[in-house]
C-alpha cells in the first residue's frame, strides 16, 4: 500500500477543470444574452415575434 503521507497534492487539475467550466458558463451566458453569436438562432430573441401582443402589427390593428 502506498504512503501518502507528505505527499503533494496535484491541484493543477482542479484549476485547470474550474477553468473550464467557468470559460463555459461565461461563453453560454454571453451567447444567451446576445453579446456574441457563434451559434445562429441560439439564445434571446431580441426582435419582436408575429405572435407577440407588442408587435407592431397588432399595433397597428388596435389602433
């Protein structure tokens, strides 16, 4: 059985992995948002849709 005591512990890994994630969260959440599009049609839309009651449409058929 190997001896572990006064071993170092590799914490390079664990900065690495957290990172990564953090890179991850911080790309997702900015294409979300709208602040960058790699990805088409991914994310908020930030144009009015047909169907929605603020249309400028249904405005105008109000009005």
């Amino acid at each position: 059985m190997p001896r572990l005591v006064g071993k170092r512990s590799n914490k390079g890994v664990i900065y690495a992995g957290v990172l990564f994630v953090l890179a991850i969260a911080t790309f997702g959440t900015l294409e979300y948002t709208g602040a960058i599009d790699v990805i088409p049609n991914f994310g908020k839309s930030t144009k009015p849709d047909s169907l929605s009651p603020t249309s400028t449409t249904e405005r105008q058929v109000i009005r």
